[in-house]
C-alpha cells in the first residue's frame, strides 16, 4: 500500500481514479454517490469530502472543493499527486444573459480570471480554457440526454458581496459572458500547468434577474436548480464513459 495520503484531502494513490468530478458543495458529493455502484467513503477532512465508486464500469473519483479557487487549488495539486488525470467541475453558478434559466446547464469553453488564485501561479493572459476533448464529449451527452445547456465563456471571480456587484454583472453580460462562479477560473489554469485535463460544468441557480437568496430553494432540494444538478451530474458521468472508451 502506498502511503502518499495528501495533507488536505486526506486520499492516497490507493483512493484515486484517472477521473475526478469536483463539486463544490461537500453534501454534492453524496448525492452523486447515488449515482455510481460500489460507493467507498474516502475521508472528510476541511471543506474536502470525498468518495469513489463506479458507473457503468468505469471508476470514479468525487472530491468537494469548498468554496472558491484557493481550496479549488489545493485539490488540484494534490489530486494530480495521486494520479487523477481528469478533472471535471459540477458546480452551480448565476446567470449574465436572460435567455438562461434556472436548472439550465451552462458548458465552460473560456473563463475570465476575475479571481485571484490563478493569478497567483501565472500571468493574467494566460488562458482559462478546457480539455478539447474533455468539452467535446461534455457537449456530446449533453445534447444525448436532451438537456438545455449552453457552451460559452463565463468568469470566476472571489466574491459574492462587494459594493458594486450589479454594475460589474452588467458589464461582462454586454461582454457576451454567460455566468458567473467562483472555481472553474482555478481549476482550468492550474490543471494545464499541471498537464491535467479539466472541463466545468455549471447548474444555473440565480437567473441573470434574480438574486442569491433563490439558491435558497437549491439549497432545500425541491426546485428546478435541483434537477439541474442531476443533469449535470448525468452529463459529467456520461461524458466520462466516452472519454474512457476513447482511452482504450
């Protein structure tokens, strides 16, 4: 047995899979646990909770990240410590463009380094771009399932409560941006310097004219935001199998 369990999220090589999903809530975890057959508990330790298990015979990690690109950061590099190879996101975000609605699914092809962690490890022209093949096979199931979703750029930034929230909204919704996270930003850069590949996937939560006290009922479980986060569940484990097959 090897004995490289990481400071942070407590897993060791003999707990990875060459595929991660990254949510970011920790009690995201146990509902794609739900997903997968042979479901093992890894550890619980801070902000990151993890478990593995497989789904339609392919092995699978899941790991929560907390909130934010500076916790994102530290799963990614201790992720790719232990063997991880791929790295997708399922997170929920708020919406720029009014054509999106809640439970929609929003594909990240770009993200605006509005944040400060990805900063810290590599200028800022730097891009915050996907795995061609990882976002490919994303969009693949998605459209395979029927979901709506959405491919586009979208920015990471570092807070929900600064005194000009709706002024800088407004300025990347004319930009085209489609939604607003905090982790994907860290999770793209960091993992290309990492030679990893990474895709993220976001539940629309927060409608472009809605404000953070509708992820209240997300966070209840009873609303449309929480079908889209099975939707997006659904699209990240499907996507996996592809890459998969492709690998072999």
């Amino acid at each position: 047995m090897l004995n490289d369990i990481q400071p942070h999220i407590r897993c060791s090589s003999n707990d990875a899979a060459l595929y991660a999903i990254m949510p970011g809530d920790p009690e995201r975890v146990d509902r794609v646990k739900k997903f997968l057959n042979n479901s093992v508990d890894i550890a619980f330790n801070r902000e990151f909770k993890s478990c593995s298990g497989f789904y339609k015979g392919v092995k699978v990690m899941v790991i929560s990240t907390g909130i934010g690109g500076a916790s994102t950061g530290i799963a990614v590099e201790e992720l790719k410590n232990i063997g991880v190879q791929t790295l997708i996101r399922i997170g929920s975000c708020g919406a720029l463009q009014p054509n999106i609605k809640l439970g929609d699914l929003i594909i990240a092809n770009g993200v605006v380094r509005d944040e400060g962690t990805s900063k810290a490890y590599v200028e800022v022209s730097y891009p915050a771009v996907p795995d061609t093949d990882v976002l490919i096979s994303l969009i693949e199931s998605a459209k395979e399932l029927g979901f709506n979703y959405y491919c586009g750029k979208i920015r990471s930034h570092d807070s929900f409560y600064t005194d000009k929230e709706q002024e800088i909204d407004e300025y990347w919704s004319k930009k085209g941006i489609l939604g607003a996270d905090m982790e994907s930003a860290a999770l793209l850069v960091i993992g290309a310097l990492r030679n990893l590949k990474t895709a993220s996937v976001l539940n629309v939560v927060v409608e472009n004219d809605g404000n953070l006290d509708d992820i209240n009922s997300y966070v209840d479980g009873e609303s449309i935001t929480a079908f889209g986060e099975k939707k997006e569940i659904l699209t990240v484990l499907e996507a996996i199998v592809k890459l998969e097959k492709r690998r072999l």
